[in-house]
C-alpha cells in the first residue's frame, strides 16, 4: 500500500517539475502572451486567497462568539440560575 503511494506521489512530483520546466523555457523565450496569462491567472489566485482569508476570518468570529456564550451559559448552571 505504501508503495502505491510512493509511485503516486512521484508521478505527480515529476509531472509537476515537467510542466515547471517547460513553463520556465517558455517564459525566458519572452512569449509576452504567456506573461500575461501568468500575471492573470495569479492574479486570480491571489483574489480566491483572499476570499477564503475573509471566510476563514469571519468564521472564526462567529465560532469566537458561540464559544462566548456558551461559557456564559455554563456560568450561568454554575449559580444555579437557568440560561435563557
């Protein structure tokens, strides 16, 4: 099983560095077109990273809240009064 693994991961590893280097030889003949899609394409990236920055964010404010009162709640039994 580990090997299957093994060969799965090197695959993609080496299919990974083949397309780094072919998009690395395209790039330095100055293929001004294949810049820009680049430049686009991580832009678009950068955009997706920062929406899920944002989710993430906003996520852990209401996870932040919900823990807030939960512990109130529990402070609440603990002197015998009852949580609304």
């Amino acid at each position: 099983m580990a090997t299957g693994n093994f060969w799965k991961y090197g695959l993609a590893l080496g299919a990974g560095v083949a397309i780094g280097a072919v998009g690395a030889v395209l790039l330095s003949r100055g293929n001004i077109n294949l810049k820009k899609a680049c430049a686009g394409l991580l832009s678009r990236g950068l955009d997706i990273k920062d929406r899920a920055a944002g989710f993430a964010g906003t996520a852990k404010e209401n996870l932040e809240d919900i823990a807030a009162e939960a512990r109130y709640e529990q402070e609440l039994r603990k002197n015998g009064e009852k949580p609304a």
